[in-house]
C-alpha cells in the first residue's frame, strides 16, 4: 500500500511524505504506482524554489519539507500533487491511503 502524510501550517503544505508501493499489479506494471510516481516526481520537476524544501527521492519513498515559505507557486504546486493523489485514492482505496498530520 502507499501511504501519503501530510501537514498543513496556514492553508500550505509543509510536509509531504509519499511511500510504499501499490501492489496493484506486478513490479513494472502497476499502474497506481506509475501514476503516483508520475504525479508526484513530476511536480516536484515543477517546484521554482526546490532549494525552499528539503527533497528526499528514492524508489518507492518522497519526503517534502518545507525549509522556508516560497513565493504563491510552489504551494500550488504541492497542493496540485496532494489533489491528484487523493483522487487516485478514491479510485483505489485498497492500494493508497491519504492521512493529515497535525
């Protein structure tokens, strides 16, 4: 299953954590998890102030935090990530798990 974790500090996102893998399908096939990493790297490809957030990128695992506050386009950004996890979450339940940390 893929776990995604998140906290929110003033309506932006200050964390984010994707990790794990789907199991929907066999390693190279799975399509939830081409579509989370699809989603995922690449808005972070998008970020204009990457050196504002500490990254973390590996196989299977994506840590975003927030080192300073960026200017009204990288929030989007990262809302725009969440936003399309969650609607991949609603079509597969069984396979990603969306859960807000305060």
């Amino acid at each position: 299953m893929i776990r995604v974790v998140y906290t929110l500090s003033a309506d932006r996102i200050t964390y984010l954590k994707v990790e794990g893998h789907a199991d929907h399908g066999p390693y190279g096939h799975d399509l939830v998890c081409s579509a989370v990493s699809a989603l995922t790297v690449g808005g972070l490809n998008n970020l204009q102030q990457a050196n504002n957030y500490q990254l973390t990128v590996r196989e299977g695992y994506v840590e975003v935090i927030e080192k300073q506050t960026s200017g009204a386009h990288d929030p989007i950004v990262l809302e725009t990530i969440l936003t399309g996890l969650r609607s991949i979450a609603e079509s597969y339940p069984a396979h990603i798990e969306i859960e807000r940390k305060e």
